[in-house]
C-alpha cells in the first residue's frame, strides 16, 4: 500500500507531453483510488503549486511551482543563469536590481544585485511582494492564467500600500493587459512611496511565466531618459534570460 507521500509523487509522474492534462476521474481511475481519496491528494498538491486546474477548468496539469524546479536541475539554475545579465543592469544603470519569483501567491526575492547609488531601494533575499504592487510582481500577474489571477485576487485581495497602490480589480486588469501587449511592468510608488520600478517577464522553454526581473530606485532618477533607457535593458536581458533557458533544456 502506496503511502500518502507516495501517492503524490505518482500522481505527478501520471502528466506526460502526450497526457499533459488528467481530469480528477481518469487520475482516481490509473491509481485505482476512490475518486474522494484523489481529489484529497489533488488538492494537496495544488495547495503547494505542484499542479492546478487547466484553462478550460475540465482537468489538472503541472503547476507553476513544478516548473521552477525544473528550471533547477538544468545546467544551470536560474539564479545563476540570470546573474550575469543582472549584474550588466545594475553596472549600467546604477540601480539595484532583483529575480523575483512566485511563491504561494506573492512574489519571492531569489537573487539580487545591488547598485552603486548611495541612495537606492534596499532588497533582501527572501523578501515577499504583493503581485498587484509594483513592477516585479505585476510582470509576473500579467502572464497568469485568468484562473490563477482570480484565485489569487480571492486569496490576497488588493490591499493598499500607498496612495497609488491599485486596489480597484477593474484598473488592475487593464494594467496587467497593458504589461502584457508592452513587455514590461512599471510602478511608481506603489509598495514604497517615491520609487519608481520597472521589471520584465521571465518564460520557460514552453512559454509559461517563470519569474521577473526588474529594478528600481528614487522615483527622480528613473525618469526620461534614464527610464527609457532602464526599459530597453531590462527587455533585453529578460529576452536573452529566457532564451538561455530555451536553450539548457533542448541539451
């Protein structure tokens, strides 16, 4: 008799290219469970980001938090494998930049590199983030599915930070459609007050939102110029990020 661990984990192994989604039925039904008794383990697995509902809502398949595991056992880790192109945006821009990632329904800080600024926003490993909030978390929202985005809407909520937080679901969902058709995020003030951050999407070989990595600082020094040019690097190493993880996982 399997245990409750080892029924998880087989659960997990059902998902293939050929079978990327199982309904709760046809997974009760491979393990010869009682479809109460899969469920129970669905659910668990769910909680934890190892699996969640396909778009159409009819079937599970591998969740995010899968993927970012995945993303580990590559050649190189993410964290690694985002290091150089963080520290080329934090030589030439100045500011501190992160790699942030999602961990049950906030962002996590996974790795930073500090700027050269005397004055800049301060980043700590491990550090969470509202996804409605700022330009990391929000670059992550954008590319969610609907069903995620709503789950975690009725989750968190969209509690307020500052005068400019978005708060209104409304706003917020034309602000995520605008990151999306754009290719980045940008805030100003909306988890810390006077800052202004930009941040760009991370995807996986398969095109699913992986992570973020963006940067701020003082909300005067991030602007005209200094912002479009802040953009344009930013876009460029999110691109080139997600074409080196295109690229470990067809080796």
């Amino acid at each position: 008799m399997l245990n409750t661990l080892e029924k998880c984990v087989k659960i997990l192994t059902l998902f293939s290219d050929d079978e990327p989604i199982l309904s709760v039925s046809e997974i009760a039904g491979i393990l010869e469970l009682p479809r109460s008794t899969a469920y129970r383990y669905i659910s668990a697995l769910r909680t934890h980001g190892l699996v969640e509902d396909s778009p159409d809502g009819k079937g599970i398949r591998l969740g995010g938090r899968i993927l970012e595991l995945a993303a580990t056992i590559s050649r190189k880790p993410l964290r690694d494998l985002a290091m150089p192109f963080m520290e080329r945006v934090a030589r030439e821009t100045g500011e501190t930049v992160i790699l942030c990632a999602l961990r049950q329904h906030v962002g996590v800080c996974l790795e930073k590199v500090d700027g050269h600024h005397a004055l800049r926003v301060a980043h700590e490993l491990g550090d969470t983030y509202p996804l409605h909030a700022g330009a990391t978390g929000k670059a992550i929202f954008a590319f969610l599915e609907p069903e995620e985005q709503e789950d975690i809407l009725r989750d968190v909520g969209l509690p307020a930070f500052t005068a400019t937080t978005i708060t209104d679901p409304a706003k917020l969902k034309l602000e995520l459609a605008g990151i999306r058709k754009r290719g980045f995020a940008e805030s100003e003030g909306e988890a810390i007050e006077e800052t202004r951050g930009i941040a760009v999407p991370i995807f996986t070989a398969t095109g699913r939102i992986l992570a973020s990595i963006g940067a701020s600082g003082p909300t005067y020094r991030v602007q005209g110029e200094a912002r479009t040019r802040l953009i344009a690097i930013l876009v460029d190493a999110g691109r080139k990020i997600t074409r080196e993880l295109k690229a470990a996982a067809a080796r």
